[in-house]
C-alpha cells in the first residue's frame, strides 16, 4: 500500500515539526488522539468525520 498526500505544508515541515516536538517547544499535551487498525479504516473514516476539531487526531495503526 502507498499513501502519497500533503496537507497543509512543505515536505520539508516535518522535520522542523520533529524538531519542535523533540526540544519541547511544541506542547502536544491538550491533543487527543483516537487510533484505528489499518483494516477499520471506513470506521475510522466515519469517526473523524464527527469528531473533528482543532485538537482531535484520528489515525490509522499498522498492526505490530
């Protein structure tokens, strides 16, 4: 499976956001997070879509 996309920023973001997160100068502490296995992804398709917003995070997990 190949997933291609880009949001918002530069590819190059990423690692300045790594960055900030490492150092401790980005705060990731009001985000909550709701994680789904790659094989729910339309139940994870449906929750984000009514529980958007600024802190909500809804990810797909690869199995271990």
């Amino acid at each position: 499976m190949t997933i291609r996309g880009q949001w918002m920023y530069p590819r190059v973001a990423n690692v300045g956001i790594i960055r900030l997160v490492a150092t401790g100068a980005l705060d990731l502490t009001p985000e909550h997070v709701t994680r789904f296995d790659l094989d729910q992804v339309n139940d994870a398709v449906t929750y984000a879509a009514t529980h958007g917003g600024p802190f909500d995070r809804t990810i797909l997990t690869p199995r271990a």
